[in-house]
C-alpha cells in the first residue's frame, strides 16, 4: 500500500478520482499527489480524522498545502502513544520515489482531542470538507459511538458501507434526508480497490469542484 502501488491500482481499474485517507494522518500524500498527476488521475489529499469520542470522519482537502497544515494542527491532538508494529504494523512514510524514508512513532490510530462538534468548522478553515465515515458501521461512526446525529451538525455529505441500508438510516436520522450520501471502496489493502462503480458529477476535473459536489450533490 505505498503511494505509487494505490495510484498504480488505480489506473489499472480505470478510476478518475481517487482519494488517501490515512488515520490520522496525511504524511503520505506529497509521493500520491505526485504519482495521481503522473498517471492522470484526479488525487484528493485527506485524512480520516478520529475524533475525541473515536468518530471516524473523512477531511478531504482542495490542495496539498492545505491537507499538509490540517496534518501539522492534528498531529498536536494526537497523544504521545507509541506504536507496536508487532501489533498494529507499521507505519511507514514514504517520498516522492515511493521508497520508505521513516517509520512514524506514534500510534496513529487512537483518538486525537478533537471533538465531533468542532471538526466542520476546523476542516473549513483549511478549506476542506468533512463526510463522517462508515455511518452505519457498529464501530467508530457518529452512529455507533454517539448514538445520534447532533442537532447542531453542519456537514453535509456522510459515508456508509452498504447502500441497502440507506433507507432505514434516512428514516431513523431525518438529518441525513438534507445530505449527499457517498458509498466507495475504503481500502485498506490494494484488492479492495473497487471498479468504477460509484460516480461524482462535477462540472470541470479539479479538486475544488468535486469537493463542491460532493457538499452540492
């Protein structure tokens, strides 16, 4: 999973719009961006980000400038845990010739200090957008962990894993009527890249107007 190996994957599956979302991080999206403008695939830079309360949410970013500030700022929330690779592997960075430089130390799938509440309003100021990941999943999702959509939330697309259960989370979460619902790969292993099956209308190929699609529908 080195960032030349995932846009490479990709190109063969024919995809336009890729996006890498590391937990936490997005130290591996100088070599992606690099590797997604050779191959002439539209790379979105991003991060799943773990919220205080263990929420997995998306932030996808217009610019690698601006994903590489949202990392610096989060890397400051992020406890001072170190890593096992034993256990959880490891986790490697890598440069723009896809070659391991470092490992990361610490522990990068535990929960930043970051509340739910502030992340749209954090994510905006890098002019990004947040899509809370894998809604209906029993682990890690706003539904899961939190119990229920708060009445303040202002995001306006979410992810879930199975478009069958879409109805039934519509129905048990009216917020969820006023928002884009995404459904994609979310791969952590070069197999479970999907085919082009799931699309994006957007007017123009940038990374701002898909972003704004994805918000816009």
């Amino acid at each position: 999973m080195t960032p030349g190996n995932i846009v490479g994957m990709a190109a063969i599956k024919k995809l336009d719009v890729i996006a890498l979302t590391d937990h936490n991080s997005c130290k591996n999206c100088p070599p992606f961006m690099k590797y997604a403008e050779e191959f002439g695939i539209i790379g979105i830079p991003g991060m799943e980000l773990c919220t205080a309360e263990e929420v997995h949410v998306i932030c996808l970013f217009e610019t690698l400038e601006e994903a590489m500030s949202f990392d610096a700022y989060v890397y400051e929330k992020l406890p001072a845990f170190q890593n096992n690779p034993s256990i959880f592997g490891k986790q490697q960075i890598c440069n723009k010739e896809d070659e391991i430089i470092s490992l990361e130390p610490n522990l990068l799938i535990n929960a930043t200090t970051i509340p739910f509440h502030q992340v749209y309003d954090l994510v905006t100021k890098y002019h990004g957008i947040m899509i809370p990941a894998h809604i209906d999943k029993t682990t890690n999702s706003i539904l899961s962990n939190l119990g229920f959509i708060p009445g303040d939330s202002k995001f306006h697309c979410a992810e879930i894993s199975d478009l069958k259960n879409l109805h039934s989370l519509r129905r048990n979460n009216p917020y969820l009527n006023t928002c884009n619902i995404i459904t994609n790969s979310d791969a952590h292993y070069l197999y479970q890249i999907n085919e082009p099956d799931n699309y994006i209308y957007s007017e123009s190929r940038n990374s701002r107007n898909i972003l704004n699609a994805l918000k816009r529908g």
